[in-house]
C-alpha cells in the first residue's frame, strides 16, 4: 500500500489588507507555522511522499522572510525524510524570476528531499510501483488542462500512477482560464489518484468516479467563506484499479468564526464559546441597545479584543457595527445627582433626537449622549475606585 | 487689555499731550480744565469713532491749526500690541499696526477697515462702522461702563447688553463669567470633551487634515485600500477583457475549424463530382465509340444485305428487260409483217409501180436496222464510257474527301498538341504564380522577422538606457516634490524666527575680582580671554555665553523666550523634517535639493518614456511573434514551389507572370478553361476526321472495284470499236439513220402519191411497225439501263462484302458490352461540377486555412497577454481589496460619526454651560453686592441685575429700591463697583473719569484701598483734579523729577497732567 499525504494553497505571505496590523502578523505567521503540523500528521501516518499541489507562495517573488522560513523548516525537520514535491501554482507560477526558479537562493536553501516541480515533464519514481507525474502552472491565468496534459498510460503499465497539478474544476464560464481540469482527466489519463490544488475547501470533485480527483484545502484557511478548510488529504492506495481512500485531517491552528448577535445574550454567550483564543471572529452586532447595555457591549467586546494591558478571549477579533442601533435618547439612563449643567447636556440631546426630522441626526444625538455616558461613568468608577 | 501709551495732538483744548501708562492703576491728576475729560474723550474717540466722522467736530482745536489726532498703543493678550492712530477731520487718516514685542510695529489695517478691525478686537457688542451705526461715537453696554466720562457716571447702572446691536459684548462677558462658575465635574467632563473634539477639529471648527489626524488616517486608510482596489480592478478588468478575448478567440477558432472542415469537405465532394464527371464522359466516349463500331458493322450488314436485294432486284430487272426487248422485237416481227402484208396489197394494188418502191423501201429499212443497231451499240459504249468516267470521277472526290479528313485530323492534332502545351504552360504558370506568391510571402515574413529583430534590438537598447536611467535615479533620494513649498516655507519661518533673535545685544562683564573669562558670541567658537581686571563689553548678534572661571557659565540669548522657543522649534523641525531629505539628497540647501528634485523628475519623466517606449515595443514585439515560424513555413513552401517549377526559372516566366494581369489565378483558369476545351474540340475534330477518313477510304475502294468494272465494261466495250470511233460510229449512224429515214419519207410521199388508197392500211401498218419498234428501243433501253444498274451494284456488293468481311461484329460487340458495363459502374455525378467551381473551393479551404493561422497566431498573443495579467489571481486579490476597502471605509463612517458625536456632545456641553451662565445678572450680582454691602456697612442687602445686566435696584429693608432713588454719591460710588467688577472679570482696563468726587473720605478711602489691591490684576485709569483721594503724598510727582511716579510695586503710578499735557 501506498500511503501520501496531499496538501496546497499553503498562499505563505498572504496579506490580509481587511484586517488590523497585528491580526495581519498573526495570520501570515500561522500560514508558515502549519508547515510543520503538515510535516508531522505526514510522518504520523507514515506516507511515502507529500505532494503540495500549487499555490505554496501568495505571489511568484514572495518577500525574503518567507521563502527563507519555509526552506528552514525543511532543513530543521528531522528525520526521516520522505520526499516533498512542491508543485507551482497559479499564484506562484514558475517563471524565471519566480521563487521556483533553479537560480533562486531559495532553492539552494533546500534539502534534496525536497523536490521542485520545474519541467512539464516532471516524474518521479516514489517507490518501484508507484510513479508520480507532475506539470507546474508557468503562468498566472492559462486554458490547458494540465492534468490531461500527463502522459497517458501505456498498456500493460500496472503500476500505480500519481497525477499533481494546480487548477480550477470549474466548469463553468470565466473559469476555462484559471488552468481549467477536466472532471474525468484522471480516468482519461490512467491515473489511480489526482492531486489538485486551487480550492480553499477540502474536497473530493470525482466521488462517482473511480480515480479520486481532489481538493485538500488550504491547510490554513483564508476567509469566512471556506467551510472545510484546514485539513490535509491523507491518501491510501492499494493497487491500481481498486479506488483509493482519501481522509482529511485538520491541521489549522485558526478557526475562522462568522457570529452574528442579535441580542445581548448572544453577545454573552459568544463568551464561553470553547477555544475562542485559537478563532479568528467576525462579530456582526445587529441589535439595538440602550446606553447601559451599550456599555456593557463595549465592555465585552474589550474583553474578547484585549487592551495593552491584556490579552483578548478571541485570538483575533473584527466587529462589523454597521448594523449596531442606540436606543434613541438617554431613556433615563443618567444618574440623577448630576450638576445641572450635565442635566442640561443631556436635556438638550434628548431634545434633539426627539425633535429631529433627520435619522442621522437622531443617531449623531444619541452618540454624543452614548459618549457622555461613557464619560460620566468612567468618572464615577475613577471616583468609586479612589474611594 | 491694556493702555500703554496715549499721544494726542490738536485736540480740542489740548495742543499736545503724551502719557506712558502703568499696567496697575494709573492716577492722572491736574487742575480743573487742564483737559483731563478731554484725553478721556480721546481714549474713547480713537478706539471707537471713525475719522471720517462728524462726531469728532467738537474736538478740532480750538487754534483750529491742525486736524485732531490721537494715537493710542495698547495690549491685548500677552505680547499682541496695537497701535491705533487716528487723525479726525475730512482730510484724516487711520492706521492700526501691530507688534509682538511693543517696538517694532507692522501696519495691520487702514482707513475704515480700521475700525472694523478695532470692533472685532475689543468685542464691545458695537457693531462693523456702516451697519446702523449713527454719526456719533458708537455705545454700548461695555463702552459706557468701561469709558464712561464724567458727565456719564452713572449710565451704566441705566444702560444694559439688551440695547447692544450686537452680541460680542454679551458673549465675552457670559465667557468671561463661565470660566469662573463651572462645576468641577462638567470642567473634566468637558476638558476631556474638547480633547477628543480637538483631536478632529481645528479651532474654527474645520476638520483636521493634517498628517496624523484622524480623519487624514482614516482617508489614508481609505485612499491606499481605494488605490489598491482600483489598482487590483484595473488588472481584473484587463484580466477578464483578454479572458473574453480569449473566448471570442477560441469560439471564433472552433468557428473557423469547422468551416476549414466544410470547406475540406466540400472540395473533396467537388472534386469527387469532378473526377466522377470526368470518368463518366471518358466512359461514355469510349461506349461511343463501341457502339459506333458496332453500328458501323451492322450497318455494313445491313448494307451488304440491301446490295443483295438489291442486285437480285435488278438481275429480275433486266430479266423482264430481256423479255421486253423480246416480246418488243416479236411484236416489231410482226408489224413489219402487218407492214409487208400491207405493202403486198399496196403492190397488188400497183404491181408494177411499186415493185420498185417497195424494194427501195426494204433496202432502206434494212440499212436503217443496221444503223439502228450501230446506235445501240454505240449508245451502250458511250454509257459504259460515261458511267466509267462518273466512276473515276466519284472515286476522285472520295480521294479528295479523304485526304481533306486527313488534313483535319492532322490540324485537330496539331490544335489537341497546342492545347496541351497551353494546359502544361497554364500549370507551370500556375505554379510559377504560387511561387511567386510564396516568394512574397516569404519576403513579407522576412521583413516580419526582419522588423521584430530591429525592434528586439530597440527594446534591448531602450531597457539598458532604461536601467541605466533607473539606476541614477535610484541614487537620487529626494522627498515628493509637494513637500519641497513646506520646507521652503519652513526655511522661510526659521530664518524669520531666527531673524526676530537677531536683534543684537551687548553684555557687560564686570569682574569683581581677577577671573578668567572665555567668551563664545553667536555659537561661534569660544574666545579665551584671559585674565579680566576691568569690565568688558561683549558685543553679539544673538547670543552671548561668558565662561567665567570655570566658575559659571553665563548665557545670554536675544529675543523673548517664545521668539527662542519658536527657533528651537522650527530647528527642531528643521532637522526633523528637511535635515533628512538634505542629507538623504546629498546636498546643502533647498535649493540644490530643488535642483535635485528637477534632476529627479526629469528622470522619472523620462523612466516613463522608456517605459512608454519600452511597452509600445513589446506590443509590437507581441504583434510579431510567431513572425520566426511563419518565415520558415513560408520560406519551405517558396522552395517547395520553386521546386514544382523544375528547371525552369522563375525570372523567365517575369513576362508571362506580369502578362496574367492582377489576379493571375483567374487569368490562369480562364486561360485553362479556354485549352480544355480547345483541346476537347481538337480531339472531337480529329475524330470526326478519322471517322470521315474511314468512311471516305471505304468509299473510294468501293468506287475504286466499281471503277474497275466500269472500266472493264467500257473497255469491253470499245474493244468492239475503234477507240474513239464510238461516238463517230453513232453520229455516222445517226446521219445514216436520219438519210435513210429521208429516202424512206421519200419514198413514202412516192408510195402516197401513187397509192392513195392503200395509205390508211400502209399508215396503219406503218403506224404499227413504229410503234412495235419503239418498244422495241424502249425496252432494249431498259434493258440496257438495267444491265448497267446490276453492274454497279454487283460492283458495289462484292466491295461491301470485302468491307464487311474485314470487320469483327462479335469483337466490337464485346466491346460493347464491357464499355457499357464499366460506363453503368461508375456513379453518376449529383451535379455537373466546372472546373471553376473546384478552384474556387479550393480557394475557400485556403482561405479557411489562413483564417485559422489567423486565429491561431491571435490566440497565441492573447494567452501570452493572459499569463502576464493574473486571471484568478487578480480577483482573489480584488476581493481581499474590497473587503479592506470596505473595512476602511466603515472605520472612516464611524470615526466621523464618532467625531460628530464629540463636537456635538461639546457643542451642547458648552450651550449648557452658557444657557447656565446667560443669566448674567446672576453671576455678577453677588460680587458686586458682596463690595456694596462692604462700602455700605450692609446698609444695602444685595443688588438686583437683569440677566443681561440692567440694574434694577438694590435692596434696602427688603424692598426694592431703583438706583434713581440712592443719592448721586451712592449711585456713582453703586456704578463704580459695577465698573470694576465688569472690569476684574474681563480683565480689561476702565477709565474712571472724577467718578467718586461725591463720596466721603471714609467711602473714598476705602475704594483707594479697593483700587489699588484690584491694581494687581487689571488697569484702572482715573482721571482726577483731586491726586489726595487717591494718593499718599510720597507717590505724588515731584516738581523736579519725570512726570509720572510709580509705587505699590510699580502697580500705581501717579501721572501729573500739569506736565504731561500742552493747552493751545
């Protein structure tokens, strides 16, 4: 039996430009770290080989950080080394000022266990049964079909016949040229398994057919959209004819979480949500609060941030307020022992949302109450904490 | 607000009078009607009546010299001076300058702008000169209480802010008042508002846009993810208009695929039609033939079997002919019997008489059967003769025919061999054409190559210049160009700021004792001056530092702190912000990094050229690739063609190539259309000729044996004449005949005149005879006719036969049936196809061919276009961008929402605090009551003001009681408090002119005491003819010393106007 384990769309030095400086760190970082889990769950399930199917680096000349930290963790690894094939991808393509390039320091960073796909007739023998076929994208944007592009097998060839290669599935219009894969390409070319990369979510696109054609995901996902990102294909074969089995294995350290809060018990709740220091969450407020809750609401949301002083629940957190609403008004929410000039402040907002015409006036009425809120409250806590 | 100095010319009853004020209170005493109303007017005049106005009438002098003039200087915040001058009258003039230091003073404003400026200043509720301002000298609220004049003690407990025309004097005395009433809660609350309104908003409310703002972060923020997204949307936009290319393309491709294998498949069934026609036609020529051959042998059958019949027929013709010369000599036999018989009787009749006659007339009809006989025989001969000759003549004319059919299957195969050489010349034309165009082709591929060599040359030129450019540029660091205005005007500002140091300055060092002394002057380097022993005089622009001993260090630097400060900041922000990029450019200066930031653009003006240049090249570079493989493609195809061409030169057919006109391909058709069918004609023509050929041989051999016949029949003939004496022998016989015919009719008319009566039976016997021996000619005619037709036609039969005998029927008839046979093999055409019609299908594929390579070649640049723009690629990184863009664009709505909130949170804070500050009266009341009740001993309880300060009463014994009704004393001492009231609060000066002449001495001592203490934190000014209520004897001018004397510290100042003021 042949045993592989089959990842891609690793996208090391993605930015994510929508996300705050730190958070940014935090993820790219991750992206690298994974590596080394990919490495161990391989060595756990004592593959023969890991083929990485395209999409490696976010961009064909990555920054230097990045490229020198993954041919690190290939050196650091210990052994034993099974081999690694490292196919070019559409975002990373092999072109002579790519990352790929034989030229590149980075390739002479590598360990010969590690191999790069750099020649459109790229095989390799992983064991005297089994051989590899390989072809990397040299372009960003392509209409061949890659994989039908792999030698086709010769008759009485018995061996078992790995495909590698990155690109779309889609066989809709728009997508013939995100280097398009014909669905029954691994049948058509006498292939016992078909590792792709481009789709960010583990899956198998020829469960009806008899040659595996798959997906393994980003093994760190890169937005909300992705449901079953952050896993590892771990194939098994047999022998040639008898259909493969392919597990997923998670192996992200992030788990991207979309909430949505309709009511401050929501809001509550997201807080004993298990691991949230290891999700990445958008938190969609999308309730109409009163000052005193709104306060309470700011309060939790530092506690799942964090502050200089402290660390957040959530290991990183977004918060979407644009359907967050203020009771409009103070609705009596001050206390009544203040100096009557703040009385007067606040009279004099409550007059103006209740006699405003415009809603953005109500709503910028009701903030400056919510801000003067605030202040008279950090004052009595300053006063009560002194006390 | 504060005096300083008051100079008046030419005022009234003053000639000319100068006073420097103290910034305390400043006690300005003389006598009755020195004029010290008169400078209170000025100070009021200057500050508040235009020059132009007619209110300053009452104050020409009184000489009537000169035009009024007054020129005040005073302060309003610290180190803001103004200096208002005024010269009244048609003919005056206004100016206000401004300083920061009191000396030096800049012009601000003149004319009338003057007055508006002075309004603005002061902020006295008098409104811009012109609007509802009257002729006089502009009141208000402030103006009487702060300037009131002698004559107006009291009006400011009748006036109020309510009359003000505008509200600046109510706003600066509610601002005046908040600053001391706030809670201390609301006082954080609202320091901590404004903080946060400050961090958007400058002081005249306008957002901050400055670097490091937050609006400017969140528009940064906004602008590089819009930048971004834009950037990303352009190549996506780029992406997907080559992806729509590209489908076009590959549509248009599978388009052009299926109509190249149309057009294959339509030459192949033209074609197939074509050779399908031409087989048939040569398949049914041959049938043709075969059934000509057949019908040929036939119809000698049928020919041969006619001779037969026809022979028999006329053997049975001249066997009745035979019969008929018989029956018709029987029948003459008998006639001449009939005759005999007849003539018997005649002679019966006349024995002797016509014994003689009728032996005459028997020798006669004997030489005439003889001569008929003669005749006969040579009439036979001649036909023999004649038929012979017709025979020969006959055979003749076949000769001619066939040597004419000769002639034409000759001239048909010369005309067949002159069209194949024009169908063999056309395909060596056609072929010299393909070269040709090949050869064009080539060349054009050629110059393709040719060009994007020249054009790769260009690219590898411009990309050195390129980098070299890039290069220099890159070792050319300078700051944006718009930054190059803000450190100008920073140099500007440091040299200005600098400029206010330099005022210079001279430091005396005075030694008490020997000490050494190391002077440093203008951060120039130190000067050791040794051991001093008597002072020194140090000299410098700006600064100064004495080392003294190693004792001190003594540093003295020139300007007020904040003009230093202000240096040290511009240098600091000097270094910070302009020191970099000069070190960073290489150069000293602004303007050499100006220089270098023209370098700078030029180079980035050119980089964009090359840049320009370098991507119009690559177009074309991309235009032309696949221009290599198009040459060798081409240039295969030329030699290829020339190779078609054999031996023969393509220069040679130059001539006939140029002769085929612009479109040589249908020259050439039409011209091989015109040879096929000359060439077809020719072949008809030479076998129509072969088979006329044919017929006329076998004619002429069938005349040649009847020919041979006749001859032999003639000859036969005339072998039984002399030669030649046929037709003398039947002329001679015929005279012979015709002779014996005339003796006969002589003897006949004999016979008639002797024998009348035997004449009827003689004639009818006669009659008889005649006609017994004309059938007798007839029928030997006949018989001779048929034996001559019988002749001929055995002649003809036997050549029949012969013929006959040569042909194969069941050989032709074989033929035949294998010729009828392939002909019904071979299918039919749908369609009769023209050769025009295959060549224009063969054109068609071609130029479906071409098409495709078209197609191909635009796909092949298009994919190239592809793989550099991104595709997928580009769109994941748009939607990163959106999501950022959007997430930018959601912070900036919060943060200027948030903002709006804190300017208006701090916008109601301060309505609030105003609203609870407006009630004026309220605020001031307490303090002006607490000093009345003072004064009074509490005889007053407290004083009632109206929220905007009009004075309602006081309270005595609980009951309110109007200011009219205190006594003058009371009321002005009432109005003096309010004044300095208003006057501590606004920390401003007022100007007492003889307020308190009223008051006793305990009153008056005790505001002596009230006034100076308030000396302390504001200017008053009193004017006084009584110095003794104001003054201990020791702080009044001596006679022998300056004008003015300062005690209290220098917080009073006693000025004596006997002095200080000149009456004209």
């Amino acid at each position: 039996m042949l045993k592989l384990l089959h990842t891609a769309d690793w996208h090391l030095g993605k930015r994510f430009p929508s996300f705050p400086e730190e958070a940014q760190k935090k993820l790219s970082r991750a992206r690298m770290n994974v590596i080394a889990t990919i490495l161990d769950v391989a060595r756990r399930n004592m593959v023969h080989a890991v083929l990485c199917a395209g999409d490696l680096f976010d961009d064909p000349t990555p920054g230097a950080d990045f490229w020198e930290g993954l041919a690190k963790i290939f050196r650091d690894h210990p052994p034993p080394h099974i081999p690694v094939f490292l196919v070019p991808g559409n975002h990373d393509p092999l072109t002579p000022e790519s990352v790929w390039s034989p030229g590149h320091p980075f390739r002479a960073r590598l360990p010969a266990w590690v191999h790069v796909v750099d020649r459109d007739d790229f095989t390799f023998e992983i064991t005297p049964d089994a051989v590899l076929y390989a072809r990397p994208c040299r372009s960003k944007a392509g209409e061949c079909d890659l994989a039908m592009s792999l030698p086709a097998r010769a008759p009485g060839d018995i061996k078992l016949r790995i495909g590698c290669v990155h690109g779309s599935t889609f066989d809709l219009k728009g997508y013939q040229t995100n280097f398009p894969i014909s669905r029954d390409a691994g049948v058509e070319r006498g292939l016992d398994y078909l590792a792709i990369g481009d789709m960010h979510s583990f899956r198998d696109v020829t469960a009806s057919l008899p040659v595996p054609t798959v997906y393994p995901g980003a093994p760190e996902p890169t937005s909300f959209d992705e449901p079953d990102a952050g896993r590892v294909a771990v194939v098994a074969l047999f022998r040639h004819g008898s259909r493969p089995r392919v597990d997923s294995e998670p192996v992200a350290f992030w788990r991207w979480l979309d909430v949505r809060c309709r009511s401050m018990n929501d809001l509550r709740a997201l807080l004993i949500t298990k691991d949230l220091e290891r999700h990445v969450v958008r938190l969609h407020l999308e309730m109409t609060v009163t000052l005193a809750e709104e306060s309470e609401l700011e309060r939790i949301i530092r506690d799942l941030e964090g502050t200089d002083a402290t660390h957040g629940r959530a290991g990183i957190l977004l918060v979407d307020r644009t359907r967050l609403r203020l009771q409009v008004g103070s609705a009596d929410a001050f206390p009544d022992d203040l100096p009557p000039v703040i009385r007067d402040t606040v009279a004099r907002l409550d007059r103006i949302v209740a006699e405003a015409v415009d809603e953005a006036d109500k709503v910028k009425a009701t903030r400056a109450l919510s801000h003067l809120y605030k202040l008279v409250q950090r004052q009595n806590d300053a006063s009560g904490g002194a006390s | 607000m504060k005096l300083h100095r008051l100079r008046v010319q030419s005022f009234a009853a003053v000639r000319d009078a100068e006073i420097a004020f103290g910034p305390g209170l400043n006690i300005l005493y003389g006598p009755n009607d020195l004029g010290k109303s008169t400078l209170a007017e000025a100070i009021r005049l200057v500050l508040l009546l235009p020059h132009t106005s007619t209110g300053s009438d009452p104050y020409i002098p009184w000489s009537g010299a000169n035009d009024p003039l007054v020129d005040l200087t005073f302060e309003t915040e610290e180190q803001r001076f103004w200096r208002v001058r005024k010269q009244f009258g048609k003919s005056g003039s206004s100016l206000l300058q401004e300083s920061r230091n009191g000396q030096d003073f800049d012009d601000v404003e003149r004319a009338r702008r003057v007055d508006a400026r002075l309004r603005e200043i002061l902020r006295w509720g008098i409104p811009e000169p012109g609007a509802g301002s009257g002729k006089g000298i502009p009141e208000s609220f402030l103006s009487a209480a702060l300037l009131s004049t002698q004559a107006h003690v009291s009006d400011v407990l009748a006036a109020s802010l309510a009359d003000d025309p505008t509200t600046t004097g109510k706003d600066r005395i509610a601002a005046a008042l908040q600053a001391v009433a706030q809670d201390p809660l609301f006082i954080t609350l609202l320091r901590e508002t404004q903080e946060r309104r400050d961090e958007a908003y400058t002081d005249r409310g306008a957002k901050k846009t400055a670097k490091g703002s937050v609006f400017k972060l969140a528009a940064d923020r906004v602008n590089e993810a819009r930048d971004e997204k834009e950037r990303l949307q352009k190549i996506v936009e780029d992406s997907e208009g080559v992806e729509r290319r590209l489908r076009e393309l590959i549509e248009e491709r599978r388009h052009l695929d299926q109509e190249q294998a149309a057009a294959a498949d339509r030459l192949a069934a033209t074609e197939q039609l074509a050779r399908q026609a031409a087989d048939r036609a040569a398949a049914a020529d041959r049938l043709r033939a075969a059934q000509d051959a057949v019908l040929r042998v036939q119809t000698m059958d049928q020919d041969v079997a006619a001779a037969e019949e026809k022979v028999k027929d006329l053997a049975a013709a001249r066997s009745r002919a035979e019969g008929s010369v018989k029956d018709a000599q029987l029948a003459e036999t008998a006639a001449g019997a009939a005759l005999t018989a007849a003539d018997e009787t005649v002679r019966a009749a006349g024995l002797d008489s016509d014994m003689a006659d009728t032996v005459a007339r028997q020798a006669l009809e004997l030489r005439k059967i003889a001569a008929d006989q003669a005749i006969g025989a040579a009439t036979a001969a001649q036909e023999l003769i004649d038929t012979a000759s017709r025979a020969d003549t006959e055979h003749r004319q076949r000769e001619v025919e066939m040597k004419r059919a000769r002639e034409q299957r000759a001239q048909a195969a010369e005309a067949e061999a002159a069209a194949s050489e024009e169908l063999h010349r056309c395909d060596l034309l056609q072929r010299a054409v393909e070269a040709r165009a090949a050869d064009k082709l080539a060349a054009t591929a050629r110059a393709q190559v040719d060009k994007e060599t020249a054009l790769r040359r260009d690219r590898s030129n411009i990309a050195d210049e390129r980098e070299a450019t890039a290069e220099r540029r890159a070792a050319i660091i300078v700051p944006p160009a718009g930054s190059l205005p803000a450190l100008r005007k920073l140099a500007t500002d440091l040299a200005s700021a600098r400029g206010a140091l330099d005022v210079g300055l001279v430091m005396t060092v005075i030694p008490a004792a020997l000490v050494k002394v190391r002077v440093r002057k203008d951060g120039e380097a130190p000067e050791d001056l040794g051991i001093l022993a008597k002072p020194l005089d140090v000299e410098a622009d700006t600064e100064v530092e004495v080392d003294i001993a190693d004792l001190a260090t003594v540093r003295v630097r020139a300007g007020r702190r904040e003009a230093q400060e202000r240096v040290q900041a511009l240098e600091a922000r000097w270094t910070a912000d302009a020191l970099p990029h000069l070190q960073a450019a290489g150069v000293d200066d602004l303007d050499a990094l100006d220089a270098k930031l023209a370098e700078a653009r030029d180079l980035d003006a050119h980089l964009k050229k090359l840049d320009g240049d370098l991507d119009s090249l690559d177009r074309q570079i991309a235009g032309l690739e696949g221009a290599a493989e198009a040459l060798r493609e081409t240039a295969a195809r030329a030699e290829a063609c020339h190779l078609a061409l054999g031996e023969t030169k393509l220069e040679t057919l130059t001539a006939d190539l140029d002769a085929l006109g612009p479109d040589p391909g249908t020259t050439l058709r039409t011209r091989r259309h015109k040879a096929t069918q000359a060439a077809e004609t020719a072949r008809t023509t030479a076998n129509q000729a072969a088979t006329a050929e044919t017929l006329a041989e076998e004619r002429a051999r069938t005349l040649r044996t009847a020919l041979d016949a006749a001859a032999l029949a003639r000859d036969a003939a005339l072998g039984k004449l002399p030669s030649g004496a046929a037709r003398e022998a039947l002329q001679a016989a015929q005279e012979e005949q015709k002779k014996i015919q005339a003796e006969l009719a002589s003897l006949q008319s004999l016979i008639d005149a002797r024998k009348k009566q035997l004449e009827a039976a003689l004639s009818d016997a006669r009659e008889a005879s005649d006609k017994a021996r004309s059938g007798v000619k007839t029928a030997q005619e006949a018989l001779t006719q048929a034996i001559r037709n019988l002749a001929s036609e055995e002649g003809r039969l036997a050549e029949l036969r012969k013929v006959r005998a040569a042909a194969d029927l069941a050989a032709a008839e074989a033929i035949f049936r294998e010729a009828t046979q392939h002909h019904d093999a071979l299918p039919a055409p749908e369609r009769l196809v023209l050769p025009d019609e295959v060549a224009a299908a063969r054109d068609a594929l071609a130029q479906a061919k071409r098409d495709l390579a078209n197609v191909d070649r635009d796909m092949h640049i298009t994919q190239g276009m592809l793989q550099q723009v991104g595709g997928a690629v580009a769109r994941d990184h748009l939607r990163d961008a959106l999501e950022a863009l959007e997430q930018a664009e959601s912070y900036e709505r919060e943060i200027e929402a948030d903002y709006e909130a804190w300017r208006l949170l701090l916008d109601q804070m301060k309505e609030a605090d105003a609203a609870q500050a407006s009630n004026l009266g309220q605020a001031l009341a307490p303090a002006i009551a607490d000093r009345f009740q003072a004064l009074t001993q509490q005889r007053y309880q407290s004083v009632h003001l109206t929220a905007h300060l009009g004075t309602e009463g006081v309270l005595v014994a609980g009951k309110l009681r109007s200011p009219d009704a205190l006594s003058v004393g009371t009321r002005e001492q009432l109005s003096t408090l309010y004044r300095l009231c208003l006057g501590e609060y606004l920390q401003t000066t007022i100007v007492l002119d003889d307020q308190l002449v009223q008051s006793d001495d305990s009153r008056m001592e005790w505001f002596r005491n009230l006034l100076i203490e308030k000396a302390r934190t504001f200017q008053i000014i009193v004017f006084t003819c009584r110095p003794n209520d104001y003054l201990d004897a020791a702080a009044m001018v001596t006679a022998d010393g300056p004008g003015y004397v300062d005690s209290e510290e220098g917080f009073v100042r006693a000025i004596d106007l006997g002095r200080a003021v000149g009456r004209g």
